[in-house]
C-alpha cells in the first residue's frame, strides 16, 4: 500500500471518528433533569396524555418572531444559570426549554384559541427540584421572574426534526384533531418544548407540542 492510500485511509478514519462523536454530542449533553410526570395514556402519532408535579421555572417575556424570541429568551435565561445572579451561583441544565404565546385565554366552553397579535413570547426553563422560590439565587436581569406551576394535566405530541413553523404547525394540528376526537377540554393556547441543543443532529432531536388539558377520563 503506498502512502497516498495509506493518507487516505487515515483521513477518512479519523473524518469517521469526528462525525459519529459530533453526532453523540448533543443526546449526551442533552442527558438533563427533567420535570416528573406520569404517562396516563398513549396513542397514535407519538400522542400521549401526562400529569405533571408542580414544578417552579424561570421565564422571560420577549418580543418578536417565534423563532427569533425563543433564541432570545434562551440567552438572557441561559446567562442567569450560568452565573448571572445575585449569588453568582451556577445552576445545572435543565430540559426542556419551553415557549408559549403570552396570550391570555378565557375559561368558555369551547376554548377559542387566537394568535397574540404583538408577537410576545414567554420563553421558561425549569428549574432543577432542589431549589425552593426561596433559595433559587436572585437573577440580576429583572426581566427574569419565577413561577411556581401547579400539579397540571396536558395532550403532548412528540417529534424530531428542526423546530420550523412547518414541523410545529403539523404536529400542532395532529394534537388539536386528537383533542378534539377524544373530547378533551383545553384550557391553555400550546406550547412548545424544545429538550436538545442546536447542534444535535434533527433526526436526534425531540421536540413536543404540549396543550393543557381539563383532568382527563380516557379509556383508550
């Protein structure tokens, strides 16, 4: 074998070896605390229907496209984990990253759903289950603010890929048909949650769209 076989072989080893490690990277950082919940129900279509403990995040009020606030609101949140606080104490990673229409709906049988007509986004992490209100460190960004959540019921729908408007609108549909056929009660505009950093591949990468829900009584 002479040496420009020998280079080539090399090269395409040590190429092999960098893409399968850049393609474990991002399930292996994205191996986080997540909130409880119990899987009441699964269905078709990656579909299931889950309790969730009360739980206490951090969120940030941002404008603009979705796509845009979302990046956004993940810095100023990500800075206040990472040090950008009163303690300048470090707070481990959480998934998912949550995004919501900062909307407002009224409790009316049926729930009417309409698009915030500003463009204002709440972008929330949780935060990890040792802290209390009392004992999370203080962010210096007063736009921060913390939100103890109660015990909630919601319709989830889960799917890889990027988080393009495409790819959410459908599975949004997807979850709002399944709502509607099993004669659930919504009571929340959906959100949507993202548990994977950017440079995971998008066949790795999972992503929900999640509707609050009434307490559920499903059979199936």
């Amino acid at each position: 074998m002479n040496m420009t076989k020998k280079a080539i072989i090399m090269t395409t080893t040590i190429v092999s070896i960098l893409l399968v490690g850049y393609a474990l990277i991002g399930p292996i950082l994205s191996q986080v605390e997540e909130p409880n919940f119990s899987v009441l129900s699964q269905h078709k279509n990656n579909i299931e229907v889950r309790a969730y403990e009360p739980m206490i995040v951090a969120e940030v009020e941002v404008k603009g496209k979705r796509d845009d606030a979302i990046g956004d609101g993940f810095r100023i949140l990500a800075d206040y984990i990472f040090g950008e606080n009163i303690q300048n104490e470090d707070i481990a990673m959480t998934a998912p990253v949550e995004q919501k229409s900062s909307e407002k709906i009224s409790m009316t049988a049926p729930v009417q759903q309409t698009k915030s007509e500003d463009d204002s986004w709440l972008i929330s992490f949780v935060m990890p289950k040792k802290y209390t209100l009392e004992t999370l460190p203080k962010p210096k960004n007063s736009q921060i603010h913390f939100k103890k959540v109660p015990a909630k019921y919601f319709a989830v729908v889960r799917f890889s890929g990027t988080a393009s408007q495409k790819n959410i609108d459908k599975n949004t549909q997807k979850l709002e048909a399944f709502i509607a056929e099993k004669g659930l009660q919504n009571t929340s505009l959906p959100k949507y949650a993202f548990y994977n950093p950017p440079i995971t591949l998008p066949f790795l990468r999972r992503n929900e769209v999640m509707v609050e829900i009434q307490k559920p009584t499903l059979s199936d």
